[in-house]
C-alpha cells in the first residue's frame, strides 16, 4: 500500500518528463579540449617551418619536410581521436530513456533506486499521510 502510494507520487513526477537521460552528456569531453589545444601547436609549427622553407637549402629542405610529415601525423592522429570521441559522445546520446513511466516495472531494482535518489530529497510518513519532498 505504501509502496504504491509512493510508486503513484514517483510516477506522476516522472510523466512530467518526455525523457530520461544522463545531464553529464552535454559536457565536452576534457580529453577533446586537451586535443584542440595540440591541435593549434601543431599547426602553429607547420606554420613556423613554412615560413622557412624560401632561402632554404636542400638539407634544410630534407629536415623541414620530414618534420612536417611527422607533425602532420600527429595532427591526423589527433582529429581521427576527436571524431572517435564525437562519434561515441553521439551514441551515449542514444541512449535516453524514452516511454519511462510505462517500462517501470521493467527496470532493474538499481535502476529504480537509482531514480528515486535523483528525483527525491526526503520521504516523511507520519499519521497515514505521506510527503515527498522532491528534489527538482
């Protein structure tokens, strides 16, 4: 009886969302910014080495252009890392929880605990009367 009554308080704050998903989602990944700042070094070091490239001599030339083939790798290496991280950022997006209040019998009991420790600060009983005390 309790457990329904506080199922039905639960339920009707949940129908209040068209989707359940994780708020961390919309953070940009440190590890991307990280990325973006060599990104622009290196860029800034081909840059460097192209200014030097008029009164070179052939030796230079030789060091210049093996230099740049290795900060152009590193640069390949780095974007291809930002779209992986992108693509998967993508994908973790797919995973909100859509149709939440019809599934809740479904879910797992973690889950559950998991929602109702997000959704609620405090549960007080006391003479039959049951007040929740939400957290949003």
């Amino acid at each position: 009886m309790l457990e329904d009554c506080i199922f039905n308080a639960i339920k009707e704050k949940l129908a209040k969302f068209k989707a359940l998903s994780d708020s961390t989602q919309n953070e940009v990944n440190p590890k991307v910014r990280e990325n973006e700042l060599k990104l622009v070094q290196l860029e800034n070091e081909i840059d460097e080495l192209l200014t030097k490239v008029t009164g070179a001599n052939a030796i230079l030339m030789d060091y210049i252009n093996q230099k740049i083939e290795e900060l152009d790798g590193q640069r390949k290496k780095l974007h291809q890392e930002n779209i992986t991280m992108a693509l998967t950022a993508r994908a973790d997006k797919l995973n909100i929880v859509h149709e939440h209040v019809k599934r809740w019998a479904e879910i797992s009991f973690e889950d559950k605990q998991s929602v109702v420790d997000t959704l609620i600060k405090v549960i007080r009983i006391s003479n039959g009367e049951i007040a929740i005390t939400w957290n949003l």
